[in-house]
C-alpha cells in the first residue's frame, strides 16, 4: 500500500479581550500514527503540550503572539503550522480635572 505524506490544517487566528478563553486546532491527515509539538510565541516548546490542540484560559496581554503546531507522521518531512493569538487591551478613562468657577 502507498502511505500519504503529512499534513496539518492551519488553527484559526483569535483576538480576544483580557480574560477570555482560547484553543487552538489541527487536524492531521496523511499515515499516523501522528504526534504533535505546540510552541509559543518565542518558539519554544510548551510543555506538555503535544495533542492535535492546545487551550490558554484567562489570556492576558503577555500571552499575545504567534503560536505554532509541528506535525509528525510516518510519511515526508514534519509540517508546521500556526495562528496568531491578538488581546485586546480594556476600556480605561481619565479622571477628568475639578473645576472652580465665578
């Protein structure tokens, strides 16, 4: 039988508010078995984190960036994927000034 070559499909980007919840997916297609290597915006891996998708909750701005995926399988070269992760900042207000008027 022919084996498939690897491939993965790209997660979808998110922006989201401080706070929020986000998981990031793929899906591997090609001849497994298939593992997985997410890794963060500074293109280190995260550990632990080695399933077709990975979940931040309570996002803050520090977690902004670029976040990827390596597919391996048992056919052609590992592919990697990725999706930008945008927070956006909360709604602040200056005190307005106290006014004295004749």
């Amino acid at each position: 039988s022919v084996q498939e070559n690897v491939t993965a499909g790209t997660p979808d980007n998110a922006t989201l508010c401080p706070g929020g919840n986000v998981t990031f997916s793929t899906v591997a297609g090609g001849t497994g078995p298939f593992s997985y290597q997410w890794k963060g915006p500074d293109g280190s891996p995260i550990s632990g984190e080695t399933g077709s998708s990975y979940t931040i909750n309570g996002v803050t701005s520090a977690d902004a960036g670029q976040y990827s995926v390596t597919v391996s399988g048992t056919c052609g070269d590992p592919v990697t994927v990725s999706a930008t992760l945008s927070v956006q900042e909360n709604v602040t207000a200056g005190t307005p000034d106290n006014a004295t008027l004749c």
